[in-house]
C-alpha cells in the first residue's frame, strides 16, 4: 500500500483549511491507510487550537517514489518543485479563489498540465476546477461542519462574529446597527478569535445570531458551522456558500454592502426576539442545512476518492 502524503507548508496559521487537511489524514488512518501530514520545514509546530490524532513528520526532503503526494492549491513554491516529480499528485482544493491567486493559478501552463488529479472541498469548487484546470479526475470530499462539536445550546441574546477576513467592514456594520438600533443593554457581541475549536462552538452553540462576515470562501466551514448550532445568520456568503445559501437558512446580502448587512442584522435580531414560528423555522433550515455537510458524509466521500478513484485500498 503506498503511503499519502499530505503537504502542509505552513501549518502555524488558524484556519479551516489547515484543520480539515488533518481531518483528512487522521480519517484516513483511522480506515486503515498509510497516511500522514508532512510539515515542510523543521520549525513546524502542529496546531493546537483544535483536538487531532493525525500522525506527521518534518521534512523538505525528497518523498519516497511511492508516496502519493496530495498539494494545497495555494502553495505554488511548492507545487513548481513537486510537479518534477515522478510521484502521483492530488490538488487538494479548499478555495478555488487562492488556487487562482496564489497556487496553481500562478505556474506556468506546462507545469498546471501535470496536476490533473483534483479533490474538492464541495460541488461548487468541483465545477470551478473543471472549467479552469486541466483534468483527468475531479473527486469531491465535502468538508464538514462536526456535528460531534457543533451542537445548539440554550440560546442567549449573543450576536457572534468572527471577524477576521472582514474586520473594517465589522467596525461599519457594528456602527451602522448601533445607529438602527440604539442602545442594546439586552444583547451582547461575542467576537470570536484566538479561541480553540471547543471554545468556538460552545460560543456559536449559546449565540441566537451569527453575523457572518465570510470573504471569498471556497464553502465556509464558519457559515455551517453556526448554522448547525441553529444560530440566526446574517451577512455575506463569502461567494462560495451561495451552492447551499437559501432565504429559509439565513438573511443574505450583497458582497461588501455593508448597509445591507447592518440591517439583515437588525431584522436576524428581531426575528430572535420574537422566538415565534419564523424563528424556528429559519433555524430549522439552517441545521437541515448543515445536515447535509456532516462528518459522517466526508467519512463516505474520503474513503471513496480513495478507493474507487484513486485505486487505493487499505492495508494493501
């Protein structure tokens, strides 16, 4: 059985990307596969803001020809290196948009040609791939919204946001919804960042609203993520999410008009003060929503990339 290899050039950074890509290979052993994380450089630390049992290993070394070597798209450093490589390739792609920007999207054409084995985080970035990427095979493993994690909590006036992507356009929409609502001794903002992924979804668990301040998102694992603790959500989709964005499961609004945000925000709020029957059933969409984005659906999808597409059983 040959080894797969997942190459994490800078695992150091929060975010989803480098969470499900150890998703995936602690997955992976856990059906029986030789797999596990390669942390390029020496300095690398594993992250500790979320639990993982993934096995990895320090290197910048040459891998073993037999390794099936799986690349982030937005790594093309790295990717010109491997692409001389005689080892098989799979482009893991999270977001079409830093494919484009920062990855593949930036090599030379007669390099792009030799990854032509893509593995997508959902259907939309599937369909982006092959419209733009040369290809042989595309396979799709949703990421995941843990339904083991990510569960409602008695709700409490909480708006929760996690600014990091938009923070300027935080500050307008906190100002705008100020000026629409007035003071609001009532509810308080939980402004999530620096916290671990339990501290997360205990804080999306209790909130009644989630702004979501997404930005060119791949499929936004924060948007499932509170929609399947049944928070209220409001703001931008980030692009991406737009697959599975619906006026049942949320309050959606132009990318970047924060106006519109600012008030998709106040109407969220008013929906959760009144607690009556289109409260719950926007949150009723949002979970069933999420429902469709699970772990045990990545699980099925993993397993099968692997096996029907790659040609890779375990054990063997």
């Amino acid at each position: 059985m040959p080894r797969i290899v997942y190459l994490l050039p800078n695992s150091g950074i929060a975010t989803g990307g480098v969470k499900v890509t150890f998703r995936h290979v602690e997955a992976l052993v856990a059906l029986g596969y030789d797999a596990v994380i390669r942390l390029l450089g020496s300095s690398q630390a594993t992250p500790t803001w979320f639990a993982h049992t993934a096995p990895f290993e320090r290197s910048t070394g040459v891998p073993d020809p037999d390794d099936i070597l799986v690349l982030p798209e937005d790594a093309a450093e790295v990717m010109a290196v491997v692409a001389t490589y005689a080892n098989r390739k799979v482009v893991f792609c999270q977001n079409p948009h830093s494919a484009a920007s920062q990855g593949i999207g930036r090599l030379p054409r007669q390099s792009q040609a030799r990854f032509r084995t893509f593995m997508a985080c959902s259907p939309g970035v599937a369909l982006w791939i092959s419209r733009f990427l040369d290809h042989d095979l595309i396979g799709t493993v949703p990421a995941f919204a843990d339904e083991r994690l990510f569960t409602p909590a008695p709700k409490q006036r909480v708006i929760a946001a996690i600014p990091r992507k938009r923070p300027e356009e935080f500050h307008a929409i906190r100002h705008m919804f100020d000026r629409l609502r007035g003071a609001e001794p009532a509810w308080r903002w939980e402004v999530i960042e620096g916290r671990s992924e339990a501290e997360t979804a205990r804080a999306l668990g209790g909130a009644a609203v989630f702004l979501s301040l997404a930005r060119l998102e791949g499929m936004s694992m924060t948007i499932l993520e509170a929609m399947a603790c049944e928070c209220l959500v409001a703001g931008f989709t980030g692009v991406g999410p737009r697959e599975y964005a619906t006026t049942m499961n949320g309050f959606w609004v132009p990318e970047d008009d924060t106006e519109a945000a600012a008030h998709a925000l106040v109407h969220a709020l008013t929906l959760a003060e009144e607690n009556a029957a289109g409260a719950h059933l926007m949150r009723h969409a949002a979970s069933v929503t999420a429902a469709q984005w699970t772990h045990a659906h990545f699980i099925q999808a993993l397993e099968g990339f692997w096996r029907d597409g790659m040609g890779v059983l375990p054990g063997r």
